[in-house]
C-alpha cells in the first residue's frame, strides 16, 4: 500500500504599505507566498505549485499575483530608505 498527497506551505515575505484596490484604504498588506508540495508517506518531494498573493490587513482581501510581481514588491521592501525603514513613500494603488 503506498500513501501520498499533498501538503501546503504558507510562506510571508514581505510586509507592504499599499492602497487596497478594494477598500481604498492605504494599509499594510502581507505578501505571502503558498507552496503545495508532493508528498510519499508523509515526506514532503517535491513542490508542484507556487503561489503569490498580497491580503489587505484592513478589509481582508487578497489578490493574487505574478512571481515577477512579487519579486519586485519584494525589492521595494528591502530597498534601503523603502517603507520598511521607517521613510514615506508614495503609496500606489494596488488591484482593481
């Protein structure tokens, strides 16, 4: 008898000041990355899905988006003088 499925992983890699698309709110959003992984008898192989998305902490909402969009809110995170250190920044609207 041989046992598998899948389990996920939920990964935050950024905190982010943005305007939430839905609320309209400028709130910090979480980037999260979700990773569901093939496993074998409960050891987890390898990942056969990748997903990004951001979720308003204010309204709740989330949104899915690209690797190279999260990559880049990822940098804008990390940037010395970003939001993350303490400086203003323009806050851009984020989703429709």
């Amino acid at each position: 008898m041989i046992i598998f499925g899948t389990k996920g992983y939920l990964y935050q890699l950024a905190i982010l000041t943005l305007v939430c698309g839905r609320c309209g709110n400028p709130s910090a959003h979480a980037l999260c990355k979700r990773v569901t992984k093939f496993t074998l008898f409960f050891v987890p192989l390898f990942p056969f899905s990748t997903k990004y998305s951001t979720q308003c902490t204010f309204c709740g909402a989330e949104q899915q988006v690209s690797r190279e969009q999260a990559e880049q809110l990822q940098a804008q995170a990390q940037a010395p003088g970003g939001p993350a250190h303490g400086q203003q920044s323009r806050q851009q609207p984020y989703g429709s």
